[in-house]
C-alpha cells in the first residue's frame, strides 16, 4: 500500500516537476510547482516525517508560493518570449549538463543501497522539537530567528518606491 | 516500508535537483528560475528526509528546518529584487540585466 502511494506521489512529482520547466507562462509553473511540493509533502509523510510533510504544506505549498503568485500577478507577468540569439545552443547546453549530472551522481547513488532502520523511528513534533532546543542545534535556531528578522528589513527596504 | 523505497527516494532527489539545474539554465524569466531554486532546495530536503528514516536519526529533519527557513528568507529578499529591477529596467528578462558585465 504505501509503495503504491509512494510511486503515484513520485509520478506526479517528476510530472509536475518537468511542467515547471518545461512552460512559458510563470504562472503556469508556479501552480505546477504547487503540485509538486504537494506531492512531495506525501512523500515526506510516507517517509515518516508527518512534522516534515505538515511543514512543507504549511510553509512551502502555502506561504512562499502564494508569495511567487502574489508578484507574479503584481507585476503582469506575460508569457517569456524565446532569445533566438543563445536560445538553441543554450537549450543543448542545460539538457547535457543535466544529463550527465544525472549520469555522474546516479552512478554514485546506485552503489549506495540505503535500507530503512531497524530501530524504531519516531519523528512526532516533541521528538523534533527536543532536539532542535539541544545545545547542539540551539544557537543555529536562533541564528535562524536573525536571518528571518534579516530578511524582512531587507525585503521592505529593497522593494519600498524611491522618493 | 518495503526494501528499495528509500533509495527510489534518493533516485527522485536526484531527478528533481536535475530538472531545477537544468531550468535554471533554460528559463529567462526571473521568477520562474527563482522557482527552479526552490525545486533544487526541495530535492535536497527529500534526500535529508530519506537519510533520516535509513538511519534512525532526526537530525536530517532537523536541517529539513532549517532549509525551510533559509528557503523562506531567499523567497521574500529574492522577489524583492525581483520588484526593484523590474521597476528599474521594466522587464523581467535575465539576459536585461547584464551591467556587472557576468
């Protein structure tokens, strides 16, 4: 049963994952990269992280893309339209690249034969949360809180209007 | 869970951070290669989940987190930018914005 999941979830996000790319309208790429972390979300889930899963919806699937469709319809964002100067040797470029990309980390990957542990694995949200208020994670946790507090000064000061 | 699973999970990782390389490289609209980023950081959140459950451990999870948040902080400065040309060249063009000569 769960492999079954596991494989329809991972169909639907290479499948939505390529029609990122693969579309013109940005637009259309960010509903299929909603679709895609939904997908992995499930995943996450199967996997035996629900606190995982819960969070890429939450914060993933809901607040960043929401962000990306907020400009993408602020700025009336129209279909890209083709560079035919670096257009066909680029496109060329960036699939071998992929390709061999592939090649080279999958060859790596094949040889690795990662199995399930066979100690019981609990990851509830306390499990998760004991650990990040460890000493060993606590100060990147609030380096994080910085990098959050960070972030929201620089965003409203690089996209606030010049007087 | 059955056997090969997890490492089906890292295969699909991988296939995922290849597409979001390689649709940086193809788009040419701001936006959507910022979305292609995203991707990449998801593939790799994917991989640290599957590493977690293969060997009993939360620390996978817990830097899972701490993608997530890095992740959010580069989408709200990263679309700032974003705003900032398109009100100084008025297009979203990545081939436009060529003034440090890259």
């Amino acid at each position: 049963m769960d492999a079954i999941l596991f494989y329809c979830l991972a169909a639907l996000a290479l499948a939505s994952a390529v029609l990122v790319v693969a579309q013109r309208h940005p637009i259309g790429s960010a509903l299929a990269l909603i679709a895609t972390l939904s997908a992995l979300s499930g995943i996450f889930g199967l996997l035996g992280s629900p606190f995982i899963a819960v969070l890429q919806l939450v914060v993933y699937a809901g607040a960043i893309m929401v962000l990306f469709l907020f400009v993408l319809m602020l700025l009336n964002v129209r279909r890209e339209e083709g560079s035919p100067a670096t257009g066909r040797r680029v496109r060329w470029a960036a699939l071998a690249f992929g390709a061999l990309f592939i090649a080279q980390v999958g060859a790596v990957l094949t040889r690795l034969e990662l199995a399930p542990s066979t100690t019981p694995f609990a990851a509830s949200p306390r499990d998760v949360a004991r650990l990040l208020f460890r000493p060993e994670y606590l100060y990147a946790f609030e380096a994080t809180s910085v990098l959050i507090l960070a972030a929201l000064v620089g965003a409203m000061a690089l996209a606030r209007r010049e007087q | 869970m059955s056997e090969g699973l997890l490492q089906h999970a890292l295969y699909l990782s991988l296939a995922l951070f290849a597409i979001g390389a390689v649709g940086v490289f193809l788009r040419r609209n701001v936006i959507t290669v910022l979305m292609c980023i995203e991707l990449m950081l998801n593939a790799a959140n994917l991989a640290f989940v599957a590493f977690s459950r293969a060997w009993g451990t939360l620390a996978g999870q817990v830097f899972v987190f701490f993608v997530l948040t890095v992740a959010a902080a580069e989408a709200a400065v990263g679309l700032a930018i974003v705003i900032a040309l398109q009100r100084h060249k008025d297009t979203l063009d990545v081939d436009a914005f060529d003034s440090m000569k890259g």
